[in-house]
C-alpha cells in the first residue's frame, strides 16, 4: 500500500548530489568525473521535482 502522506526527501538527494560532485573533483579519470557531475546534475533535478511536487511540511510540535 502506498504512502498517503510520503515524507520530502529532497535533503536526501542534495547529500547525494554534493557526495558525487565532491568524488568528481578527486579523480583524475575525466570519463568518470564527467558521469559524477551528470550524476549530481540528476540528482539536483530530483530534489528539485520532490520539492515541487512533495513540499516539505513542518513536523508537529517544531517551529
């Protein structure tokens, strides 16, 4: 059975996006830092598609 209320997980794929971007500026191999740029790129198109379909909601009892 689905989710009625899933929870954002743009803060996920930011981490995702910044993890490949920072393995991308240590390799030397061009091939793969070109794939782990593409990579964040999708990564950051996907938070941005979850916030704009899923917007984070505030947690009852945190202001």
């Amino acid at each position: 059975m689905p989710w009625r209320d899933p929870p954002n997980q743009s803060a996920e794929y930011r981490s995702r996006a910044e993890k490949a971007r920072n393995q991308a500026e240590q390799t030397t191999d061009e091939e793969a830092r070109k794939r782990l740029l593409q990579d964040a790129d999708a990564w950051e198109r996907m938070a941005e598609y979850e916030d704009k379909h899923n917007p984070p909601r505030p947690v009852p009892g945190i202001s």
